[in-house]
C-alpha cells in the first residue's frame, strides 16, 4: 500500500508528500532526514493520510493536492489546523 500524507509544521505551512510507511516517513522528516522543505519547516505532526495500493496512484494524488492553495486542502481533505 501506498500512502499520500499531509505533514503540519512549526511555522503552520502543510507538506505533502508520499510513503509506504507514513509514520516512519514522518519520524525521518522530524530528524532532518526527510525532504528538504522539512528540513527548514520543521514538521509537528501527521495531518492527513489517503491510502492507495499503487505508487502510481498514489502519485497522481499527490500532485492534484500540490496544485490546490491551502484553504482548498483544508476545505476538501478536512483538515483541522
């Protein structure tokens, strides 16, 4: 299974993001070893997770929640920030 996630960070901006493991995704980006915007905005925690059972799939929804502005992601996907 392929999972996209959606990571809060200090500075309030949202990550968006694919894994298999999204927790052990996230416990990398807390550790600097995740992406390099998280590198920067430190993550606070897991906002969101869709699971998908193909990378493709999972790709192709990452890249529709990367084109939206922050208050469609947090008006479609429900997220409480």
């Amino acid at each position: 299974m392929w999972y996209v996630y959606i990571l809060l960070c200090a500075d309030n901006s949202l990550y968006t993001g694919i894994a298999k493991s999204p927790h052990e995704r996230f416990v990398e980006h807390k550790n600097g070893k995740g992406g390099k915007y998280t590198r920067s905005h430190k993550p606070l925690k897991i906002k969101y997770l869709e699971k998908f059972s193909t990378k493709s799939a999972a790709l192709k929804r990452e890249f529709e929640i990367k084109s939206w502005p922050r208050a469609k992601k947090i008006q479609n996907l429900n997220l409480k920030i």
